[in-house]
C-alpha cells in the first residue's frame, strides 16, 4: 500500500539558456519508467508510492538531467507521508 505522496517540480539549469522541456520529458519518462503512478500537472507531478521509492525516482530524475548536460538541477518537492495509506485518488474524490 502506498504510503506517501510526492508532488515535484524539477527545474534543470541549461548550459546556454535552451528549452527545458526536453529536460522535463526526460524526468516524467523517469516517473513512468518506475511503474508508480503519477498524475502530470501544468507546474509539478504527483507520484503516489512507498515515500523511500519516491525519493529514489527523485534522485534518479535529477541523476537524468546531470546526465543530459544540466550542471545543476532545482528540485522543488512536496511530501505528504501517511503510515496507514496515502491516495491521490482518495484526497481529491470530493471534487470529482
């Protein structure tokens, strides 16, 4: 059972002012590599899983935007962590 929710923003420094979003696409093919599930929004994404399995895709991500050439990456995270279970579904089924 899931036990946290991580929503992330990552903002990756480009050597010579490029478009990010190739960056970003690299990032959520992360997530999606991962197999846990995950909701895109316009400005962050929410991935829903065990908190430890969270923070590794993070650093993975990051891990990604190194490896395409970033010198340095911006990870804005939120965490919502909750032993007994954590769903994105369940927090959002009353505006649905």
């Amino acid at each position: 059972m899931a036990n946290a929710l991580v929503s992330i923003q990552i903002i990756p420094k480009t050597v010579i002012n490029e478009d990010v979003i190739p960056y970003v696409d690299r990032a959520i093919e992360v997530i999606a590599k991962s197999g846990v599930k995950y909701v895109v929004s316009p400005l962050e994404t929410t991935m829903e899983g065990d908190l430890s399995q969270l923070l590794h895709i993070i650093e993975e991500m990051n891990a990604a935007m190194i490896a395409m050439g970033s010198p340095n990456v911006i990870s804005l995270v939120k965490i919502y962590f909750n032993p007994s279970g954590a769903s994105m579904d369940k927090l959002t089924e009353k505006y649905r």
